[in-house]
C-alpha cells in the first residue's frame, strides 16, 4: 500500500538518497528544500533516477514560511505516515534566523519540533504514523545549557552538538507524549556521510565540503537504517529509541534525562509560540 512520506533537507546527501529509494518503492514522497533553485536541481537529477517525488520549498530558518507550508500541506493531504526531520547545516560563524534564534539550534532542531507538532494533527489514528529524527553521533559530547541556549558564546561544533543532543531529548520527550496515539518517534545516526552540511560557510565552507567528501561515506550507504525506522514493519512498534548501523544502541545519560527533555520541551514550546501541552 502506498504511504505518504515528507523529508526535509530532501534536495541532497541522505535526504535526497532517501527520497529516491522511497518513492521507487511506490510511495508518495514530499521533499522539502531550502530554495527553489535547490528544488528545481533536485527534482532534475531525481527524474534521471526514473522516481518521482514533490519538491516543496521551505526556508527552515524561518518559523512563518513553516506554519505555512505546514498549513498548505494540512490542506492537500489528509493523512502524512511518516515524517523525517533529517534536514542540517552547520555555520562556522554565529547566525541568527527571523527570530533572532542562533541558527544551526534554530534548523538542525527547532525547526523540526516546530514542524512536526504543526503536522501531528495529520498523523496517527486508525493508521499507525512514524516520526524519524536523524541526529548524530556528535550528541555524545554535548550538554543542553538552558542558561546559553542559544549560543551567545559560540563555537560551531558545541552548537552542532547541542542541536543533535537536543534531537534525540526531542525524540524521548515526543515518544511519553506520543503514547497513545498510534505514532512513533525515533533517532538515529548515519554516520560521516559526503554531504553538504558545511557548505553554507562562503569560501571555507566549500573547502570543508570538499574534504568531507573525501573521507565521508556515501549517502547511499548511509541510508539503510532511515529505511528501516521509515518502512520496516520489524520497528513498527518500537518508539523513543536511537538507532546506528539498523540496531538499537542505548544511550548515555545525559541524553535520557527525562527533566532536560522536559525543560527543553517547554522553552521549544516558548519559542515557537505554542501551548506546552500536547493536543492533537
């Protein structure tokens, strides 16, 4: 049976490469990109691969263009089975979105709790949905500091990390909410893969892309276990677990701190401008 699936950061790397092995399994699969010139390229190279998929265009920095294309999505389609926050960028120097929210924390994540509680009135119900959250394994090394969410001293790798910390608390805190309505959230980890994640830096950021790519994996090998958590039915139960390599791997700690979930919870809520409490 054909399922509706939405992927940001769908125009490149794993996204893209999730993107085209989904919709050639016979889905119907929405892409989101950052710019329509993205979108356009991406959509070229996927009818190459023989699949189709539907480009849409959404600036992730910017909280009023997603509840708007959240909105346009609610009145196009009436039920979403799986979403995949997998979009991700990575600023070497301090940037703020519309909001005046440090960036990489803004795109890597708040703009995926923005996203995905605006969706959730389309998901679940008599037919079971799954949220999948690609975090990293850079999570590992970082702390949430409530007292510098947004990185007033900042360092591009500690705010990378704290994003994809924040990611995964996400991910556990949505799982205890999520409970009873028949949808599923999980983490992963996709390796070093050859992207473009550092390529938004000017001249830098195409020097270190470039070298990512020389010591990165392929999207395509990086892929499987999204695959898996999106489609396999021996993870249809399963929920508010982190995957690497398509197994299971606990967690530290510090990344299962029901309090830490709890309290970026509610400044997430804040920041958005949405109701803590979770309605669907």
């Amino acid at each position: 049976m054909s399922k509706l699936f939405l992927i940001t950061g769908a125009t490149s790397g794993i996204g893209f490469e999730t993107a085209r092995q989904i919709a050639l399994m016979g889905h119907q699969v929405i892409g989101v990109g950052s710019s329509v010139e993205s979108c356009t390229k991406a959509n070229d190279k996927m009818l190459k691969y023989g699949a189709k998929v539907e480009f849409c265009v959404c600036n992730l920095s910017d909280q009023e263009q997603i509840k708007k294309f959240a909105d346009d999505i609610k009145l196009k389609y009436t039920k979403l089975d799986v979403l995949i926050n997998n979009a991700g960028v990575i600023y070497l120097r301090r940037l703020l979105d519309s909001k005046g929210i440090e960036k990489t924390f803004s795109i890597n994540y708040l703009s995926h709790y923005l996203l995905t509680r605006l969706l959730l009135d389309i998901m679940g119900g008599y037919n079971p949905a799954r949220i999948i959250n690609v975090s990293s394994i850079a999570h590992e090394k970082a702390r949430i500091d409530f007292s510098d969410l947004n990185t007033n001293k900042y360092n591009w790798m500690t705010a990378y990390r704290r994003s994809k910390l924040a990611q995964i608390l996400f991910t556990r805190q949505l799982a205890i909410l999520l409970d009873s309505y028949n949808i599923t959230v999980n983490a992963m980890h996709p390796g070093i893969i050859s992207t473009n994640l550092i390529s938004k830096n000017g001249l830098m950021g195409t020097l270190l892309t470039f070298c990512l790519k020389l010591i990165g994996k392929s999207p395509q090998k990086g892929v499987p276990t999204l695959i898996q958590l999106a489609t396999s039915q021996s993870v249809s139960k399963i929920s508010g677990k982190y995957y690497v390599n398509c197994k299971e791997v606990k967690l530290k700690p510090h990344a299962t701190d029901k309090e830490s979930a709890k309290i970026l919870w509610d400044i997430s809520a804040k920041l958005c401008q949405l109701p803590k409490q979770l309605k669907i």
